[in-house]
C-alpha cells in the first residue's frame, strides 16, 4: 500500500504512476484530464525570456504521444461513472455516452493560423451512468486562465476551477477520483463542495502545489489544473 503524498479530511494525493498506483480505483465517480495524446508542449512565459521555472512548465506532459496511458485508466476504471476530458484531434473512448464542450475564452490558443478560428474548446466525456441534476446545455461557458506563467497560470492544461465545481455537481454521490490530477483543480473542488477526492500525479513539482492548495482553507474560485 503506498503512503499518501498528502492527506486532510477531504483530500488524499498520491505521487506516482496510476497504473501503479490504485488507491484511486476505490472511489465512486472518475473526473479527470488524462494526456491527450497530441504531444504537447507549451512556451507559457507570454512572450518575455524564460526562466528557469517557467522553462520547466514548458516541458511535456508524460505519456502524451498516444492515448494508451488515458484507455488503460478506463479500462481499470471499467462501467463506472466518469467524466474525461478530451480532444477531437483524437479517437473517443469507446464507452462514451455523451460529449460536452467546454468554451474556454477568447485569449487561449492560436492554434492553425491558415484558418480564421480559435481553438478554444475542448471535449469532455460522459461514461457511465449514474449523473444528475437540472438538464442544462452541454456547452459549458467557463473561461480558462491566462496561458501564461506571467498571469499565474502552473500547468500546460490548466483548468478552471467554477468548471470543476460545475462538472461535481452533477456527478453521483461519493469520492470522486482524478488520477491524473496535475496541480489539482479537481480535487480543490471536492474540498470546496465538501466531497472525499482522491488524486495521482507522477510529476512531484505538482503534487507539492496541489497540497499547498489544499491547505488553503477558503473558497478557490481561480482555476489550476
């Protein structure tokens, strides 16, 4: 059994692999930002010269090349409820019931600069049963930090965290899991609601800002991955 990285009556973080470890496997619903499988990589210094930290936020996420590492966590993970973020530049898992989309905000991305639009949303899958709540849109209008270090941003695919509020609202009852949790939005959001979460995150650096954010004791409405 592996020891908590961090542990409160809310929260419990994992360093490590989630393959490895499975602690997470436990809780009842998954809401998670696996790698996408597009290789990304991300200057976030907003144009000025790069230090040495945000040189380091710039490097890859791990396991991005394909979407093996995300279709393992399914598989693991099996029928149950889950929410997964996503792209359209890639395949779908293949259980999935439903797709919404997130919009962003105008200043996140440049994307293809041979065509006249954005590329300010991203793909979230529903799988499994079990979700409630009022039936609303499933284009979900929440706008993304700054990409840059500059304007506070600390992870390549950050999060907002009123999405992730929004996103557990609707989920079933009961700890919610995020194994690839990066600086942990989702997890601050359980805190938030009140919610049991637990998270994984190879990358230690995120680990350490995740548990400083969990430590924080007030409301977090300013959006980390």
């Amino acid at each position: 059994m592996t020891s908590p990285y961090y542990q409160d009556d809310h929260v419990t973080i994992y360093h490590g692999d989630c393959r490895e470890v499975t602690e997470w496997l436990s809780a009842d619903v998954l809401v998670t930002d696996p790698p996408y499988g597009i290789a990304y990589r991300t200057n976030m210094s907003g144009g000025r010269r790069e230090t040495k930290a945000t040189a380091n936020r710039a490097r890859s996420i791990a396991g991005d090349d394909d979407t093996s590492v995300r279709d393992d966590v399914l598989r693991l993970w099996g029928c149950r409820p889950a929410l997964v973020f996503g792209t359209w530049k890639r395949r779908r898992p293949t259980a999935t019931k439903h797709v919404l989309t997130w919009l962003k905000g105008d200043h996140l991305g440049m994307g293809d600069l041979s065509v006249p639009w954005r590329p300010n949303t991203e793909e979230v899958y529903v799988l499994g049963r079990g979700f409630s709540g009022h039936r609303g849109t499933s284009v979900l209008d929440y706008p993304g930090p700054v990409s840059w270090a500059t304007k506070g941003r600390v992870h390549q695919h950050q999060k907002p965290v009123e999405l992730m509020h929004y996103l557990l609202g609707k989920c079933p009852p009961g700890v919610a899991a995020d194994p690839f949790m990066g600086s942990g939005s989702t997890l601050r959001a359980a805190k938030d609601l009140g919610r049991k979460a637990i998270g994984i995150e190879l990358d230690e650096r995120y680990c350490e800002i995740a548990a400083n954010r969990m430590g924080q004791e007030v409301l977090d409405f300013g959006g980390v991955a």
